[in-house]
C-alpha cells in the first residue's frame, strides 16, 4: 500500500499516462480511486473532464474505453478516465489486441487508472504494453503490524484513539477485510462520539458476537445480490440457514437494506447530504453513510428488480406456495 501512496504523493505533472491498480479487496480499489480524483482531478472539470467506465456495465468495454481516452479534455490540460474491470489483465479476457493497440498509441492529454478486481496475470501482451508507458501494481490488504497501524490510523482520521486491546479485538473479528472494518470503525465512531479513547470495553459494549455473525452474513449476501453473483449468494444464504436463521428475517432484513439503499440513492441525486437524507428517512447516520458510499455502483432499475423479487418470495412463503428456503432461492436466482 506504499506504493500508492507514493502516487498520491506526486504532483500532477509528474503523472505516468497509465496506471494499472490490482487487488482482490474492492475497498483498496474504492478508497484509492476517491483519493485519486480528490488529489488531481480539479472539482470545477470533473463533469467535462472526468469519465467512469465499469465493464459489468458496458458491452463493449474496451472500445469505450479507447473512444474516451482519445476524447480531448476540455478547458483543461488533462481527462482523467477510471475504469473498472474484473477480466482484462487477468487471463480471462483473450480479446485484448484494441486496447494494446490503445497503450501503444496513448494520447498526451490522458491520464488513466484501471482499477483491476483480481489478480493480475504477468507475462501477457496487455500487461506488458501497459508497463511500457505506465505502472502496474498488485496490492494486498495490510497485515500483522502494517494492520494494527492501519486501525490506528482510522481512527485517528476520526480524531479518535483506541487502546492495543481493542484494535486486537477488531482484527480477530474482522482479519483484514478493510470494507468491514471500516465500516465497523465508523459505526463505533458514531455511537461513541462523546469519547476521546476507545477502549475493549466500548467494543464489546458495541459489538455483540453473535449479532456481528449475522449482520456479516447479510451483509455478504447483499453484496452478492447486488453485483449479480448468485452462486456466492446461495452459499451466503444457506451459511444463514444452516446456523438457524429464520427465513423470513432474512426476507425482512435484505429488504430493508435493499429498500433503504434505493431511497439514499434516489436523495442522493437530489443533492441532499448523508446528515439530511438520515434526517428525512429518520434513520441512523451509519448506515446511511453506507449506502451513500455504495449507491452509485447500481442502478435503481437493479434495485427495483431485486425487490420485486424479494416481494414474490414473501408471497410464496406466507401462501405456503413453497418452502421459505426455496423461495428465498428462487428470489436470488431470480
């Protein structure tokens, strides 16, 4: 993670046209992505000179991704492209030649970073045409010392302290899934607020075993949901299901998330703030502030969908039309 930062150091001047940022922990990939554009890209231009692309998104990722980095900024000296992908640079995509085609001609005013969703494969064309005029970096989600500095850390941006004991408690609950622990950080923040110095106490007063369990699991199946893996959302259910989880809870709680994600999204649009919208839906800033950060990533017509789904299994499990697991089944499968 050091050698992100050491990017996040230069100055904009001193930017490689190209940079290539693999990793298997999506919050790396997101957390680098926002300090990016807050460091270089000029907040007057982001709407002219700043363009995303995800390839779950777009059918023909790399001739869009070409077409955007050949469009010339406007009133600005540089465009700034991020893109996101899970199978180029991996092995998994084989149709790679348009955009090895792009890396051996890339324009002077483009300055592109490809978040990578996985582990990059060394020794293709692609990889090495991208080395060639930029950098390609793998990073890992710290450990051992690197993530006790990392907790510390967190919590000092929040202007808090906690105590060795407790960050040692969050890493055996959480190893180093960055994405949870920060929003388990953040959550304690916000239910502490009037203290200066977190303590094992204070977590354990928090974070009950049991209740973390579960809303994990939940949170995993949401995440499956949502990015369209249903494979990993039937594993995730069934974990549920096999630690005795009732059915129809699960029903209720992904609804109100996927409910609650829709109607921060639909706020957010309007311009309302995290303090606003937790204000309008009478709601806890945390996991308001949750799904802000993570509303973008899809769209209302996905959300709408899952729900219609969500609603038809209610009504197969109160009808008794089918079991509760195999309608919460056939609602993931869709």
């Amino acid at each position: 993670m050091d050698a992100l930062a050491d990017i996040l150091k230069k100055p904009l001047k001193e930017l490689k046209p190209l940079y290539i940022i693999a990793s298997e922990d999506r919050y790396i990939l997101s957390d680098f992505k926002d300090k990016f554009v807050e460091k270089f890209v000029d907040e007057a231009s982001r709407d002219f000179n700043l363009s995303y692309l995800e390839e779950e998104e777009a059918e023909e990722f790399a001739v869009l991704l070409k077409n955007q980095a050949n469009t010339p900024p406007i009133f600005a000296e540089r465009r700034f492209i991020i893109a996101r992908t899970a199978n180029y640079f991996t092995g998994k995509e084989k149709k790679e030649e348009l955009l090895i085609s792009l890396f051996s001609n890339f324009p002077e005013t483009t300055i592109m970073l490809i978040l990578v969703e996985g582990k990059i494969k060394n020794g293709l064309k692609i990889v090495e045409a991208a080395k060639k005029i930029g950098e390609v970096l793998t990073v890992s989600a710290p450990r051992f010392a690197e993530l006790d500095k990392w907790i510390f850390n967190e919590f000092k941006k929040r202007g808090k302290e906690i105590d060795f004991e407790g960050v040692k408690f969050l890493e055996q609950i959480f190893s180093n899934n960055l994405q949870r622990l920060e929003s388990e950080i953040e959550k304690i923040v916000l239910y502490k607020v009037e203290k200066q110095k977190i303590s094992l106490d204070d977590l354990l007063e928090i974070i009950s075993k049991d209740k973390l369990l579960e809303d994990s699991l939940v949170f995993n199946l949401t995440d499956a949901l949502l990015q369209g893996k249903k494979a990993q959302a039937i594993r995730e259910l069934k974990q549920m299901l096999d630690g005795g989880a009732i059915p129809l809870a699960i029903l209720s709680t992904l609804n109100w998330q996927l409910r609650l994600l829709l109607s921060v999204k639909v706020l957010k649009k309007q311009g309302k703030t995290v303090a606003e919208i937790a204000r309008i839906l009478n709601s806890h800033q945390y996991p308001v502030k949750k799904c802000y950060q993570y509303s973008d990533k899809f769209s209302e017509d996905k959300l709408l969908g899952l729900l219609e789904n969500l609603l038809e299994a209610n009504y197969n499990i109160v009808t008794g039309r089918y079991n509760p697991e195999l309608a919460l089944e056939m609602a993931i499968i869709g």
